[in-house]
C-alpha cells in the first residue's frame, strides 16, 4: 500500500498571534485548502505592507557588497565592472544584485516559497530556440537562482521596470501603469495557473506566436517585432564564428580583443603550459560530458575542442571567469559554440540559506531547468579543482548563442514597453508556477489590485534608493575608494 504524505503546512516568517488555519495532520490539503491557507496570510502579511521600502540606519553599504564580490573575481576585470555600472542607475542596478537582496531580506514576506530567480530584472528576460527549434519568450540568465520568497523576484521585476521607464523619460503616471501591468499580469497568470493541471503548467510557454498574441503588434511595433523574431533565428553558431573568429593556418581561431576576448594562446604563451593546460581541459570536456542527456553526450563527442578565449560578459558579471569554447566537427566544418561561465553562491544565500548542490554550477543548471519551459540540450556543469590561481571554481556550460536575442528597453514607447512588461510577469509567474505553491500564492495575491499597487508604490521608492545608491557609486570612483574603466 502506498504511503501518502501530507506536505508541511507552509510557516509565514513573519510570526503574529493570530496563525493561519491549515488542514488536520493525516489530510491531503486539495487546492482549495492551499488557496485558503494562502488567503489566511494575509492577516499575517498584509498585502499593502508590500509597499515599504524604509532603509534602516544601520544598512549595509552597497559598496560594501560589491567590494565583497570582488574578491573572488578577477582583479583586472573589476574595473571594469565599476565602470559598467557607473553608465546609469539602470546599468548599477544590473549589477546591483546582491545590495538588493540584502535589502529585500528586511521586507515582508510570505515564506511561500519557489525556485527564485534571484536577478529578475527587465534584460534578463528575451527569446532564445527550445530543442524543438521554436522561438520561445523566458528568463534567460540564473546565476543567482535559488529557493526562496517569490515576493522578491517580483519586487526585481517592478523595480527594473521603474528605473528604465524614468531613463527612458516615461512620465510618472504612465511609469506606475507600467509596473501595475507587469505586477497585475503576474497576480492573474497566477491564479490561472492555479485553475490549472500540473502538466498544463508544466507545458506551458511563451513562443512567437503567444507572444505576438499577448503583444498585439500593429504599426511600427509589429515591424520591430517582425525584425526582432528574424535577428534571433539568425543569431546561431555560424554567426558567431563569422564575428568572433578569423582563419589562421585554414583553421578558424577566435579573435583577440584585450580585454573583451583574450584567447587561450595570449593567455599561456609558454608552449609547455598550453600543453598542460590543453589536457587538462580535454579532461574538463569529458566530465561536462557526464552531466548532459545521453543523446546530448553523443552528439557533443561529434565535435573535437578548436580554441578557447577568456570573454568579458554582461555587467554583474563582469570579473567573474567566463570562457567561450570553439568546437569543430572533424572535418574542421560544423561549429558549435559553448559558453563555460563561473558560478559562485547566489546572491540569495546568504538570506534563504545555501544551496543543497555542493557544484553551484549545478544549482544553476538545476534552477534553469526548473524554471525554463524549455532549456538548451547543451545545460551541464564542471569543476575545475585547481584553477590557475590555485583554488577550486564552478562552471555552467550552455550554448554561446542559441538563436538568442535580448530585447533593448532604451527609448521603448510606453505602449510597448507596458507590454513588453507584461509579458515578463507573465513569464515569471509560469516560473514561479512550476516550482512553489500556486495555489497558495494565488490565493494570496487575490482579486483586487492590493498587491499590485503596493509593489508599485515599492518600485518607486526602491527607485529612489538606486538612484542614491547609483550617485554613491560615482562619487566613490571619484574619490579613487573603488577603480573603474569606462567605455569597455
């Protein structure tokens, strides 16, 4: 006879007197119960305590944080990272990552938790090809996913959409609608998903022609669409290698651009440690190799290792290590281009707990198959024990560019970008779907626009404080506390 377990009764962190009521021990809670139990929350966590955002006297200093970060980078690559971020309060914000999380632990919560993105702004959102080779919608960076409150990826969301609303010159009535669309497409795919079958939400996706459903393209738009849908299915392998490589000898090598792209060659001259070195990562390519689908195995040991290049990558990466691998089929012919990017702890550790994973590349291959509807066939991960500076690093591996194609928010219309907005709650609803409790979520988050106005109103005033925190930044690359390198 097969045993069935009740699941624990979800315990919001914020304790008062008054407690939630949840089935009796023995019952399997039905998705009414969840819904209920969701609802109950509320007395607990106000939906309109959403709102605060009040930094304490005693707030860590983001400076502080990024400093921290920079430690385990690469020294010669954290100036850049400064000056990356010091471009805008949007472009701080991107790599502002882990001051937010700090912040974000200080806020009301449900402690429902879901498998978190932990970096859910605006860009990390875009199109990239599913297996099946469909042009599908979705978050597409994880770096920092974990389990942990859904209230924070939401918060993310909104506080990205406001700051590049008010870069973009948005007005500020037409920002707040702009985040309320995000936030309130969120809430209702919620309780959507809470209608619906475990395997309807598992299924469910975001491709080109949902897409253009949801966005309704006329006019320019639909062109800008039309243009956007053709430069992703066009951004492959065969692209890359006419961008990033040159022929040399009759072999294709990627390109030098110190310090964007550094190749291996320029990185170990000496004949005897590239020799060394070339082994070692044959043997890196093997135990990657154990981590994909046995079909995927195969179809990797098709191609032999070409050229590998060190590759400065986005802005909160910046400094970390990031490598792109050239494989050939034998013949010199077929490319297959691999990104082989460093994974350290997630930046919700420190305030949700450490991941189960011990390889934190593989807690970001876990999290992106978790959250993805569909994830690239090449997602795997390795250990490199001793690196060139004597200490073990993590890596995930994925497809450089994969029909990928990231959607640029500057000067968007706010018709658009209302839109565009929308999708993404959408999108991290699905996610968040998947994942947690649904239907005690969806519960929570109700009928009314309560939640939504709230985070509307945090947005704004998160807004506020990434503009200081953007001007502390510059006045600290001023005062020579902090190095950085504008224009790289």
């Amino acid at each position: 006879m097969t045993t069935v377990k009740t699941p624990p009764a979800p315990t919001p962190i914020r304790s008062r007197s008054r407690q939630p009521k949840w089935p009796s021990a023995g019952s399997v809670p039905s998705p009414a119960d969840r819904a209920a139990f969701g609802k109950t929350i509320r007395s607990l966590v106000p939906r309109q305590e959403h709102a605060a955002f009040e930094p304490p006297a005693d707030r860590r200093d983001p400076i502080d944080l990024l400093e921290a970060q920079a430690r385990s980078r690469l020294p010669e690559l954290v100036p850049v990272r400064y000056g990356r971020m010091a471009a805008s309060p949007f472009a701080y914000f991107r790599g502002a990552a882990l001051p937010m999380a700090s912040d974000l632990a200080a806020t009301p919560v449900t402690d429902l938790s879901v498998q978190a993105c932990g970096d859910a702004h605006l860009s990390n959102f875009g199109l990239f090809g599913s297996p099946e080779r469909r042009l599908v919608f979705d978050i597409n960076d994880f770096d920092e996913t974990l389990p942990g409150p859904w209230e924070w990826d939401v918060k993310r969301l909104a506080a990205s959409i406001e700051i590049a609303a008010r870069e973009n010159g948005v007005a500020a009535g037409q920002r707040r609608k702009i985040v309320l669309a995000a936030v309130s497409r969120y809430r209702e795919a919620m309780r959507d998903f809470a209608s619906q079958s475990n395997l309807q939400v598992w299924y469910a996706s975001l491709d080109v022609d949902a897409l253009r459903a949801q966005l309704k393209p006329t006019g320019r738009l639909h062109k800008a669409v039309r243009a956007g849908l053709a430069r992703a299915r066009s951004n492959d392998s065969m692209k890359a290698l006419a961008k990033l490589t040159h022929n040399v000898d009759g072999r294709p090598q990627i390109i030098s651009d110190p310090p964007l792209t550094i190749p291996f060659g320029d990185l170990f001259p000496s004949a005897d440690d590239a020799a060394g070195l070339t082994g070692m990562l044959h043997d890196l390519l093997a135990s990657y190799r154990q981590t994909l689908r046995a079909d995927t195995a195969e179809l990797l040991a098709r191609y032999e290792l070409a050229d590998i290049a060190l590759k400065i990558v986005g802005v909160g990466s910046v400094g970390t290590r990031c490598w792109i691998v050239l494989m050939l089929a034998s013949d010199g012919s077929d490319p297959l281009f691999l990104q082989v990017k460093e994974a350290e702890d997630s930046v919700l550790a420190e305030f949700a707990g450490r991941s189960k994973y011990a390889n934190q590349g593989e807690r970001v291959v876990v999290g992106q198959r978790f959250m993805q509807a569909a994830s690239d066939i090449f997602l795997g991960w390795i250990r490199v024990a001793h690196g060139v500076d004597g200490r073990p690093h993590d890596y995930y591996v994925r497809q450089l560019r994969d029909w990928k194609f990231s959607v640029n928010v500057a000067g968007m219309p706010p018709s658009w970008f209302r839109q565009y907005g929308a999708g993404c709650g959408w999108t991290l609803a699905r996610a968040h779907a998947k994942t947690g409790d649904r239907f005690s979520i969806a519960g929570y988050l109700g009928a009314s626009d309560a939640f939504d106005q709230a985070v509307a109103d945090f947005a704004a005033s998160y807004a506020d404080q990434i503009e200081r925190d953007h001007a502390h930044l510059v006045e600290a690359i001023k005062s020579g506390r902090v190095p950085a390198e504008t224009g790289v």
